[in-house]
C-alpha cells in the first residue's frame, strides 16, 4: 500500500510539472501562413491575428522572412507608433527566419525597420502575460500610419541603408512551420507519462 502511495503522489507531482511546462512552451509563427512581411491590409493583419493568441512569458514568437528583404527589431510604444527604430529594445535580428522567446510580461512591440515597410503596416503589438490564468488580452489599438511624401520622389529616398552585418541572434527554426500547436507535442508527452506510471501501480 505505501508502494502504491508513493508512486501515485511521484505520478501527480510528475503530472503537474507537465502540465504547467505545455502551458508555458508555445511557439507562435507571426501571421501564420502571412509570415512577416508587409501586408496588403496594412497593420489590422498583425492586430487580427494577435488579438486570438494568448502570449505566455517562455513562448516562442517565429518571424518567418526572407533574409534582406526584411528585418526585426523590438521597440518600445513611443517608436513602434512613430515606426522608428530609436531606443530599441535587444539587437535587430536580420536573418530570417527569426526565433524570439518571449522573456517579460507587459505590451511588446515589433517592427521591420526597412524602408516603409513599418508605415505599410509590418509592425507587430503583443500582450505578453505572466501566468497561464490571465484571459486573452485585449487588442492593442492600430494607429493607421501617414504615408510621408517624399522631398524628391525618387526611389532612392526609399532605399534602406546598408548595416554592417546581423547583430541579432536567429535561433534555428523547428523543423516544418509550427502553427502554435508545441502545446499538443507536450500534452502527448503528458498522457504517455501517465500511462507509464500507471503501468508501473498495476
């Protein structure tokens, strides 16, 4: 009987810690099939598909883009509402694909800082909450952006200047496109463990 005791409390303590690792281990693709590039419907394609996702502190943000054709830089409000990329947040990430895990709590704010591409609406806002009790927040407001007119309306005034090279780091991909699902992977895990303690008892 004390055999049995034990290992149904390891069995719950083992269940436990699974089950709050899959509620903390979600890796979201930024625009799922979209990726991360400049919309055709401008800023609502992000707030849309942001306002549905529950962002947890250790979930994984995926940026899928095409290295040099785009970039990633996290901002704070003041410069994801401007589009500028004054007083970033960590290193911008050129590489893509890009992996982001999600390390703090609060709103965060993303956005790709090459030509107008910000202003066309390729910026991301996030509510990213500390336990997996707190409800879906609520969308952040999208600002519509002013197109600037540009002074000589040349194409040139649009061309992004060059850098010196990556600065961020790019995690490698997971294998195929995750579409927010790691949760599943790990509930999987969950039930197999169950079994196995379970075979264990009897």
């Amino acid at each position: 009987m004390a055999r049995f005791m034990c290992m149904a409390f390891v069995g719950i303590i083992i269940a436990v810690a699974l089950m709050q690792f899959t509620a903390a281990q979600t890796v979201h693709v930024v625009g799922d099939d979209l990726g991360w590039k400049v919309p055709s419907n401008g800023a609502t394609a992000y707030s849309t598909w942001a306002a549905n996702k529950r962002f947890m502190v250790g979930d994984i943000l995926v940026f899928n883009f095409t290295t040099s054709e785009h970039d990633v830089l996290q901002v704070p409000k003041a410069s994801f509402d401007a589009c500028t990329d004054a007083n970033p947040i960590g290193n911008m990430i050129t590489n893509g694909p890009a992996n982001i895990t999600l390390n703090s709590a609060g709103e965060q704010y993303y956005i790709c800082t090459i030509g107008q591409h910000c202003q066309r609406g390729q910026k991301l806002a996030i509510t990213v909450s500390a336990t997996s009790g707190s409800p879906l927040p609520a969308p952040s407001p999208t600002l519509t952006p002013t197109t600037p007119s540009p002074t000589s309306g040349t194409p040139a005034d649009c061309t992004p200047a060059p850098t010196s090279g990556p600065t961020g780091s790019t995690p490698s991909t997971p294998s195929g496109t995750p579409n927010s699902s790691s949760s599943a992977v790990f509930a999987s895990l969950l039930v197999s463990m169950l079994a196995l303690v379970m075979g264990l008892i009897f």
